[in-house]
C-alpha cells in the first residue's frame, strides 16, 4: 500500500529511533508525500489508535529521522541534514 502514510511513519519512526537517519529520508518524503499534513496532525493521527505512551516514542523516533516538531505547523516538514 504505497500510498498509505502508516507505513511510511512507522519505518521513519523506527529507523529513526535505531539512528539510522540517512535511510529513513526515502520513507520521510513518501509520508509527506502521502500526506503533506501529517506534521501538524501526528499526534492527533496517530492518537486514534495507539497509547499515549507509544504515541510520544513514534514521534520521537520519526523527530530523530529529520521530521520538525509535528506539534508547530508553521515548521512542518523534514528538517534540513
């Protein structure tokens, strides 16, 4: 499911927690591709289904990989590497 955001999170998230931050661009740009407006809505998306807890390790995993902060939508994006 090429389009589906999910998956493109979960693998940035995860190759971002293990700080492999070069290979988590390609599935970066297919979220953002999939779903521009993930950034600003992460937490709310990701919400729906998962434990806070959880929720917070995602994006800090997806943080690590070069996504900006989900929490300012004015910096919404990959950051620069």
């Amino acid at each position: 499911m090429p389009a589906y955001f999910y998956y493109h999170a979960a693998l940035a998230s995860a190759l971002g927690q293990l700080g492999r931050t070069k290979e988590a661009q390609q599935p970066l740009q297919e979220l953002l591709k999939a779903y521009p407006e993930f950034p600003a809505k992460a937490r709310t998306e990701l919400g729906k289904w998962l434990d806070p807890d959880f929720v917070e390790h995602f994006l800090e995993g997806l943080r690590k990989a070069g996504l900006k902060d989900s929490t300012d939508s004015s910096q919404a994006g990959v950051a620069e590497r």
